[in-house]
C-alpha cells in the first residue's frame, strides 16, 4: 500500500493548498467520501459520490471553514489506510478558529480510492460557524451600545469621580448624578465589560480606565475622544446610507466641517480633545523618532490642540516650534502649552493653510490634515510645505493609508475613507504610491513610508538641495 499511502498524503496536503483538482484525482469514479453528521446546515454530513461531488464538498470545506488539514500518522493494512490527523478551522467573517483531530478510513480498489469514512467531532467547525454565521454578525449590531456605553461614562465623569479610590454605588450614582432607573444596570455593565472593578459593593477604576479616563488633564486621556466621537461621530454615521446615495456629507447641518466646528468655541474644544485623544499613541511614536535631531524649528500644520507638538519638544529640548492652524484654534492651544511648559519654545500662528503661506522651518509636520482635502487641496498644502522649508527640510505627513489591494489590511483606511464621506467633505484615503506621486511633483525627493503607531503611516520627503538636481 505505499503508493496509496503516497496518495492519501498528497490528497490532505492538495486539499490544505486548496488544489482541489489534484487532491480529487486519487479518487475512483464511483468513490463514496461519507462525513459524519452535525454540519447538514453547512451542507458539509452526509455521503458524496464520485470525484466532482467530492470536490465541491471539499471547496465547500474551505469556503466556509477555510478547512487545513495535517496529517499526524498513516497506518496502512491490507486493504484500508487509516489516518490520523487535525484539522484545523477558521471563520472568514470573524476570524474565529479552532481544530479538532480526525480519523478517516480509506479504502482502495485497483490503486484508486473507492471510500473514506471520516470520523471527527463535528463542534469545534459548529462554534467556529456559529460565531460566523450568526452570532459574530449580530454582535457587530450591536457594538455601538458599547461606544455609548463608555461615551455615557465619559460624559457622567464617572472615571474622574473615582480618581480618588472606589466608591459605593450610592455614592458614585449620586457624584455622577444617575438616575436611580438605570443606575444599577449602567454600573454593572461597565463592570461586566472591565471598564470598571466591583468589589464589596464598591467600584472603582481598573488599571486602563485609570490611565486612559480618569484624568481630563493628563496625557494621555481619551476620554475627549470617546466624547466627540459619541456625540458627532455616532450622529453623521447614523446616516451613512444617506451619505452613500447622495455622496454628500451628513455632518455640522451641511455646513463645512471646519467652519461649523471653529464657529463655536465648545465644539473647537471638543474636537481638540478627541484630536487630542486620537493621537495618543502617535504622540509618543513622533516623540520617539530619531529624525529631530537633525531639525532646529518644525511647525505643525492644522496643529489643533498642539498636544503633538508639545510632546515632540518635551522629548526634544533643542527644538522650537510653531503650530499653524486656524485662529480659533488659539485657546485650545495656548491651553496645551500651558499644561506641557512648552510657552517659550512654542508660538501658535493662527491661518487659513489654503490661502496663508506655512511659517518657515527646518521641518513641516502634517498631520491627519491631507486625508480631510480632495486631491487639488493635497498638492497646494505639499507645495505651501515645500515653500516653507529650507534646502534639505523635511516634510512629515501622517495618516492612515489604504494599500493598492484595498483588502484586509485596508480596513481601518476604508473606514476612514469613509468617514471623510459622511462627516467631512474630503478624502478619499489614499495610498503610498499616490502620496509619493504629489511630493514629487511638489518638488519632493527622498519620500520614505514606515509604519508610525496604531494604523498611522509616516511618510517622509526631502526639499532637495539646489546642487543636488544639477
Ligand atoms: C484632523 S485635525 C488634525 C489635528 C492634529 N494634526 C492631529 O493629528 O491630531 C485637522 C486640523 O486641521 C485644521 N484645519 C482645518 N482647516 C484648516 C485651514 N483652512 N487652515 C488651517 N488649519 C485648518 C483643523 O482646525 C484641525 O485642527
């Protein structure tokens, strides 16, 4: 039987490649493939004949199941082949796997195979396509009660209310100002979800709320964005089949994003500290760079808050900086300076970037700004950059891009992009051969791309020196 045996390896080993038409060509005409029962739903029990419905069932396989199976042993007799193996399972949708050992008998008749008697537990694939089929998909309806929840929170100050240490719910209900209704329940969720920890009757904040929520005023807090995103966000995205069939955007009454954010000092505000919550970890990751010390003066532009830049020069005590955003901005800023002592190494100048030329220095910073404009806008902020840089400057621009595939690892730009759509005006994302094409054409060389934090990428250009293009 070692040419059967050969054969039933290199079937497991087709079937795991997905060359299902090398895989099915051990099997005889009138081959019978039966697999036990507890998939019917699936359409992956019951007994096939013949190679071509054997073949579907094993494309069905990994279609739904993305099937791998490795073979463990091979234990040939006179006339079956029996094998051990594990196959391993994963649900597309949600990406939630598992694996369960098999046990198949073969049986060959004039050197095809003739039958395979699979034996395997059928509930690691039940669970895999329960969360896939059914239960992973009704959870994705429902995750926006889980923003709420946190955004609620936020709202209530429960997290700075504990700052101190726990306090009964009592307490805290009264602190926040909860109404007794729904007190209970609001408390225990957060608690349930490990966003707050109960014990004795008490709550209090768990290490990451801690870090993240409690504080207003400390960096990092996410809790501005969590506000924004809540309020704004959730509001614009309620209506993105509008969005989608008008291409207009849902935000700020129609006005222009910006416009309507910087008429009113309490949604500047609000959008600076969801800004400011956004980039946390990009902070950190800007801060970390090695490429400052080669710079005397950066700006930022479309600089918020000026959290990024402060942080930049709290790590980097060389360097001076200027944020460049609109004039209402100010406050927000000044505000920031303030808290990071950053007042006399940082000037804010308040412009509109599409018409002001950028304040001058040896590195221009743009951040999360591109992904907001169309094309035409991109190209004049990349030639402003230009202008604004001396002979060897550099221009940094971060944000999330999306790769030419547009597949798995564009998610998180798609989604952006579509946020552009529904709550801004610009966009769309865009990719690093694009943005490579505008900095060329702005006079850029050098372009760089890295991965930066989160699902930022830092892409870097260089104003070349006038001796360099002769
Ligand atoms: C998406 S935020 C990015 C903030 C910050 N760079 C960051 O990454 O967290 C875009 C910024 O561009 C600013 N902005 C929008 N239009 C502008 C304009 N015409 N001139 C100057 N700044 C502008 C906004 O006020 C806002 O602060």
């Amino acid at each position: 039987m070692a040419h059967e045996t050969d054969a039933v390896r290199e079937f497991y080993a087709a079937w795991g490649r997905g060359d299902l038409d090398a895989a099915v060509a051990v099997f005889g005409d009138e081959a019978v493939w039966s697999a036990p029962p507890g998939l019917e739903d699936a359409g992956l029990s019951g007994v096939v004949k013949g190679p071509g419905e054997i073949g579907a069932l094993l494309a069905r396989a990994r279609e739904v199941l993305d099937v791998r199976p490795e073979v463990d042993e091979t234990v040939a007799g006179d006339e079956q082949i029996v094998v051990f193996g594990t196959a391993a399972v994963r649900g597309a949708l949600t990406g939630t796997s598992g694996s369960a050992p098999f046990v198949d008998v073969w049986r060959f008749a004039d050197g095809r195979a003739v039958e395979v008697a699979g034996r395997h537990s059928t509930a690691p694939a039940r669970d895999v396509l329960a969360a896939d089929g059914g239960d992973g998909l009704r959870g994705l309806s429902t995750d926006f009660m889980l923003s709420q929840l946190l955004r609620s929170a936020v709202d209530l100050g429960v997290f700075p209310a504990l700052a101190d240490g726990p306090l009964p719910a009592a307490e805290l209900a009264a602190r926040t100002g909860l109404h007794p209704r729904g007190a209970a329940d609001f408390l225990d969720a957060l608690a349930a979800l490990g966003l707050l920890a109960r014990a004795d009757g008490r709550y209090g904040t768990t290490p990451v709320t801690a870090r993240y929520l409690a504080d207003p005023d400390a960096d990092p807090y996410l809790g501005g964005l969590f506000a924004y995103v809540g309020s704004h966000w959730y509001w614009s995205w309620g209506r993105l089949p509008e969005a989608l069939r008008t291409g207009e955007s849902q935000s700020y009454g129609g006005a222009a994003p910006y416009d309507a954010i910087h008429a009113d000092p309490g949604v500047t505000e609000g959008f600076q500290r969801a800004m400011a919550g956004a980039s946390t970890a990009l902070r950190a990751a800007l801060a970390g760079l090695d490429l400052w010390r080669g710079f005397a003066t950066v700006t930022d532009v479309g600089c918020a808050d000026g959290a990024l830049l402060s942080r930049v020069l709290t790590a980097h005590p060389h360097l001076a900086g200027t944020g460049f955003d609109l004039p209402t901005a100010e406050p927000g800023f000044d505000r920031t300076v303030a808290r990071y002592g950053t007042a006399g190494r940082l000037r804010f100048a308040g412009g509109d970037f599409r018409t002001d030329p950028f304040p001058a220095a040896d590195a221009v910073l743009l951040a999360h700004v591109l992904i907001d404009w169309d094309e035409d806008v991109r190209r004049l902020l990349l030639a402003r950059a230009f202008d604004a840089l001396p002979e060897g400057g550099t221009v940094l621009v971060v944000d999330t891009l999306v790769e030419d595939a547009r597949d798995a690892a564009s998610a998180a730009g798609l989604l952006v992009s579509l946020h552009m759509l529904v709550d801004q005006r610009g966009g769309p994302s865009y990719t690093a051969g694009e943005v490579t094409g505008w900095l060329r054409d702005a006079g850029f060389d050098g372009v760089e791309v890295r991965a930066l934090s989160g699902f930022d990428r830092l892409v870097t250009a260089t104003k070349p020196k006038r001796n360099d293009s002769v």
